[in-house]
C-alpha cells in the first residue's frame, strides 16, 4: 500500500471515531485506501490482507468489520442466511447478487420504486429496507 492509501485509511477511522490500529489501518487500506467502493466478505478482505505485507487473523477480520459496521463505515448486507457482504457504500440502495457468482454489486436506486411499506408494529419503528436483487446467468 502507498502513504495515501494509509492516510486514506486513516482519516476514515478517525472520522469516525475509531484509534487507527495497524489492522484497522491495514484493512481499512483494503477497503478504502483508493477511493473506490466495494463489496466484500470477511473472507475474501482476509485473503486479501493474507497477501499484502501486513497479515491479520480471520477473527480479527471479523472483529475489525463488527466494529466498522458498529462505526456505521461499513453496511452488512446478508444475502442467505449464512453469507454477509460488507459494503464500503453506506448510502441506502440496491444490490445485485450473483448467484451463479457469490458476487455482490450495486443495482441502480433511481430504477426500484417502492410505493407503499407496512406500518411497523406497535413500539417499533422500521430502521431501515434491504434490496437485494438475486440474479443467475441465463441458459
């Protein structure tokens, strides 16, 4: 990673509150460190922070994310009941999931149009609504 990316990083956590440790700065860099949105699972960031120069453990991986999420830097999205996509957007909008792929990607938000919600239950308010789209290649 270059000094930008690490000051990238770095700005990120701080900007929202989080001491910038040598993991969180290294998957941070990950995440980040160009500018560029992504969608990642906690084990593909681990493979990737196992390649570079500064490796971590799959629980600190897993740590380091709850606490971005917690930091609201990051957006869980769950696709199934066993796979979460960790999303550098955190804007409210769509996703593509590729099913034939295990791929998570922006769908575009001016295309969804949601016309009516349920009333949220007595003493519950609706936090917030999840898209996601499952796709498969035709055949």
């Amino acid at each position: 990673m270059t000094s930008e990316s690490t000051r990238i990083a770095s700005e990120w956590l701080i900007g929202a509150g989080l001491r910038p440790t040598r993991q969180r700065v290294t998957l941070a860099e990950l995440l980040v460190g160009d500018g560029q949105h992504r969608h990642v699972t906690a084990e593909s960031l681990f493979e990737a922070a196992s390649a570079g120069s500064a490796p971590v453990s799959l629980a600190t991986v897993y740590n380091t994310l709850r606490a971005f999420c917690d930091a609201r830097l990051l957006q869980e999205v769950t696709v199934d009941g066993q796979r979460s996509y960790f999303d550098t957007n955190t804007s409210d909008h769509p996703h593509f999931y590729w099913e034939d792929e295990g791929r998570l990607t922006d769908a575009p938000a001016d295309q969804i149009r949601i016309a009516r919600l349920p009333d949220a239950p007595e003493g519950a308010e609706i936090a917030s609504v999840d898209v996601v789209i499952r796709l498969r290649r035709k055949r």
